[in-house]
C-alpha cells in the first residue's frame, strides 16, 4: 500500500470514519482533565478573580482559529499545485469549524472584556484583525458554494485562503507590533508567567480543541466526499 | 493601441510591455468612451462625503476629527463599486478568453487592466480628496498627508480588488459575495491611510504609516497580479 493510497476519495471516506471516533474520544477525555484542572485545581487571579477561568477557552479557541486557518490555505495550496479533490474538499471542511472557534474566540473575549476592561469591545489592533480573520473564513466558504460546479469553487477559495493567509502574522503579532489594550501572550517555549495548573488547563483545553476540529473535519469530509461522488458505484454500493 | 505598443523601446509583441501597454490604453479608452460610469464613481464618492456632515452634525473640530476616515471609507467603497467594470464585462462577452489566446503574457495585460482601473478610479479620488478635506476643515498639512496617502492606498486597492473580482466571475450573487471577499482584505489599507492623516493631525509624523503603505503597496504588486492571473485561469479553466 502506498503512501498516496488515502489521497483517493474512497479509501479515505473508509479512513476518516474509522478514525473520526477516536479523535472525538480524545477531545472528550482531554476536555474533561482540563476542565477539571480549569476550574476546580486552578486558584483564583489574585487581580482578576474568577473572570480570569474565561481563558481556558478563549486562548485555546484563538490558537485553534489560525491554526485551522493555516491548515485551511495549506490543503488549498496543495488542491493549486497538485489539483486533487480530496485536499480542496479538507479545506472546505475545516473552514466551518475554523469560522466557530473564530467566533468563541471573540465571543469569550467581549465576556472577559466587559468586567476587566469595562467594554465588551475594542478597536484593538488584535480583535479587529481577528475579525477580519473571520471575515475571511465566511468569504472562504461562500466562495466555496458560489459556483455550479463544485470544482471551480474548490480552486477559487483555495487561492482566496492563500491570498488570506497574510492576515496570520497580523494577528500574531499584532499585540507586538502595535501597543493595544489586548494583552501579550503569557505562553512561551521559554517559560510561562501563569500558575502551572492554569497552564496544564490551557494546554489540555487546547488538545481537545484540537482533537475535536480534526474529528469534526473528519466527519464533515465524509459528507462532501459522499455528496461529490453520489453517482459513482461505491457510494452506491454503500447502501 | 499599436501606436501605444510602438512607442515604447521594450514593447516587442508579446512582451510584458507589449502586453501591459495594449491592455492599459484599451481599458483607458473604453472609460474615455464612457465617461459617465467613471464619473459615477467619482459622483457616488463626492455625494457620500457629503452625507456624514449631514449626518454626524456640522461641528468643525467633530468633522476635522473624522474627515481623515470617512474620506478612507468612502475612497474604499468607490474602489469597490468599480470593481465589476474590470473583469466582468470583458469575461461574459467572451474578451477575457481572446485575450489569454493573446502572444502577450497574462500578467502583462492583466496588470495592464489593472493599472487602467487606477487611473480610472483611484487616481480621481486622490486628485479631488483634498477638495473633501476642505469641507471638513482639515488643515493644509493633514490634507497633503491625506492625499500622499490616497496615493499610495488606492493602487493597493485596485489590486487586491482585481485579485477578488476574478475570482468571483460567472459566481453566484457576484456583488455581495466580492464585497465579502474585498472589503476584509481592504482594512489595514484603511487603518495606515487613515492613521496616516490622524497622525499628522495630531502632530505625530505619518512617516510610519506611509512607509507601511509603500510596503504594501511593493508587495502588492508583486505578488497581487500573478493572483489575479491565477483566478483569471480559474474562471476560464
């Protein structure tokens, strides 16, 4: 069996449906561990109180958003380069999941924003770039759907997701770049200024993210691999 | 057009040059022909300029404050209305196809397009906006730096707006789907060139914001019209 075995429709359908329990499992047993570590073994902000528990899904749904993004623009740049149909149809399928943890991301923040900031919003350099950001996935995926034939859509919002990734730096660097109200990050490979049970919360948040968008796509691609090659025979023979 | 692709000492046909310059006096004469659609765009900027003192109330220091920016939205949306003329006309009456048939290579004639667009629709803007900054009391300054930065956004503009309307052609609710598609990417054009002005109204050198303009606007033009080329074989594949 090749390595490009799984780059055909059918055999990854078989694929994707295996292995979109496990990933779903992982997400539920992550996200349990990290709850538990958020909001019962995490102490309380010694400034901030009890608002701050806010994070343990708000970074981790911003980290998933330009992830899933960059994922997105590189399924598209293969769907350019080598024109397959199963790269473009991942691409479509993370794009729903990226637009969601976008939302959360800025849903959370307006929360945690209006007792610590006094405002639900700010023209900060980093929400207004992360809006865009959701902007972009909305545009991906109208995109997408805009034309009859679903080929035609693929490579369009392929190169749309490309011509889009410059809006990442951006919004990574944004509370570098530019002095706002939106915090540094606390996280890094070099240390950490948080409790270590808020940074074990953040980072088992983050997994089940994780987990749960590559399941989530996972389950979604069977559906459009299905919906694509309706008339073939082993979609027929399915039933 | 033979006149134009001659004059030039590069332009030997099927050139970048060649292409470039058959494209760009093409579009530019087709806009001369019609003059009413490009002084539409102008007269739609003019007229929504005017509606936010109407609107927001005639108090100067209100107005001087906002003018930078409601001049920035109104030169981003006038950008955006005349994005269909570019593409769209040419690939519904079979044009576009002709001329990837062409010798000339296709950034060529698209940046061509491209540049026509400018002139026809970024170039005016920035011409009169300093007219605007008037009626909203901006001092001589604010208004150079305004203008300066006009100058250097609209381009950007156009083709980051080319790129968007390729690849919206023959797709379904084509206006509203490219306004979803440009106006996201359009945003840190408008916060540099309003920030531009702001600083300088403030006192602060625009010099950042502008050196950030140029950047962009180098990077756009390298890399934009091979993206917009890109979109073109898209639509026509």
């Amino acid at each position: 069996m090749n390595f490009y075995y799984f780059s055909s429709p059918s055999s990854f359908y078989r694929l994707a449906g295996a292995m979109a329990p496990y990933f779903f499992a992982a997400a539920i047993v992550t996200g349990i561990a990290g709850m538990y570590a958020g909001f019962v073994v995490a102490p309380t902000d010694a400034q901030q109180g009890e608002v701050y528990r806010v994070i343990f899904i708000h970074v981790p749904a911003a980290w998933m958003s330009m992830l899933i993004y960059f994922v997105m623009a590189c399924y598209g740049g293969i769907c350019l380069t080598f024109n397959t149909r199963l790269a473009a149809m991942m691409a479509r399928a993370l794009a729903p999941t990226g637009a969601m943890f976008t939302f959360v991301a800025l849903w959370t923040g307006a929360f945690w924003g209006r007792p610590t900031w006094g405002t639900y919003w700010v023209w900060d350099a980093r929400l207004t770039s992360e809006l865009v950001l959701l902007f972009l996935y909305l545009g991906f995926i109208a995109l997408a759907n805009a034309f009859e034939d679903p080929r035609r859509g693929d490579r369009a919002a392929a190169l749309l997701a490309l011509i889009g990734l410059v809006n990442l730096p951006i919004i990574y660097f944004s509370v570098q770049w530019w002095n706002t109200l939106h915090q540094g990050s606390s996280v890094s490979f070099k240390g950490t200024s948080m409790h270590v049970a808020m940074l074990w919360s953040m980072l088992l948040m983050a997994i089940c993210f994780w987990m749960y968008a590559i399941g989530a796509a996972l389950v979604r691609v069977r559906t459009i691999i299905l919906e694509r090659e309706r008339r073939t025979q082993w979609v027929r023979n399915l039933t | 057009m033979s006149v134009a692709a001659s004059s030039l000492p590069l332009a030997r046909p099927g050139s970048f040059a060649a292409g470039f310059a058959w494209a760009f006096s093409r579009d530019l004469t087709l806009s001369m022909r019609h003059p009413g659609e490009t002084l539409l765009v102008v007269a739609f900027f003019v007229l929504v300029a005017t509606l936010f003192p109407l609107g927001v109330g005639a108090d100067p220091q209100l107005l001087a404050r906002i003018g930078p920016g409601v001049i920035w939205v109104c030169a981003l949306l006038a950008a955006f209305l005349s994005l269909p003329a570019l593409f769209a006309g040419d690939y519904t009456d079979g044009c576009l196809e002709q001329m990837m048939l062409s010798p000339h290579p296709m950034p060529g004639w698209a940046s061509g397009k491209i540049a026509a667009h400018w002139v026809a629709s970024g170039l005016p803007l920035t011409v009169l906006s300093p007219l605007l900054g008037l009626q909203y009391g901006l001092d001589a300054g604010t208004l150079g730096t305004l203008a300066v930065a006009l100058l250097l956004g609209t381009p950007i503009l156009s083709l980051l707006g080319a790129a968007c309307s390729a690849l919206t052609l023959g797709a379904r609710g084509g206006g509203v789907l490219l306004a979803l598609l440009a106006l996201p990417l359009f945003v840190p054009v408008l916060i540099f060139g309003a920030g531009a002005a702001d600083a300088q109204a403030a006192g602060l050198s625009p010099a950042p914001h502008l050196s950030l303009l140029g950047a962009g606007l180098i990077l756009a033009v390298m890399g934009l019209p091979f993206a917009a080329c890109t979109a073109i074989r898209i639509a026509l594949d």
